[in-house]
C-alpha cells in the first residue's frame, strides 16, 4: 500500500515495509528501497524490528503511529 500525505520526502516506491507474520501474529518494520531512511521513534531502521503497538513511525517528515487490529492474543479469523 502506498501513503500518500503529500511529503515529498517519502519514497513513492518501497520507503519501508511493515511486515505482518501470521504464524506469530507479530508484526515487523523494515527499511526498504528508499534513499531517505525512517526511523522508529529516534532510532534509524536499518534492520526488521518487532512492533507491539504504539510506536511512532518516521518516514520522511511524516510521523505515523502503529496501532496494530490483532495479534497474539486476538485475531479475525
């Protein structure tokens, strides 16, 4: 899914990558394709790191907070 809030200086293509594992119900952020780099909350991503709910996400200038519908204790199926 592409995010669009009008900052230029997100990477239209792969900036980063929030990975689901459905086996685990866990979630991952991970760095992508980009030049510009994103952050979790003060610290660069440079490789997969486990989300658990409530982060804040940089990408860009754009400031994101994760707030995940299911995991290990709830999922829609």
């Amino acid at each position: 899914m592409t995010l669009d809030f009008g900052d230029p200086h997100i990477s239209r293509e792969k900036h980063a990558q929030l990975v689901h594992d459905p086996k685990s119900m866990r979630y991952f952020l991970q760095t992508g394709d980009a030049r510009n780099l994103t952050y979790l909350g003060e610290e660069v991503v440079l490789n997969p790191v486990q989300l658990t709910g409530r982060e804040i996400i940089m990408v860009g200038g754009t400031k994101l907070m994760f707030v995940p519908f299911c995991g290990p204790d709830f999922g829609w199926s």
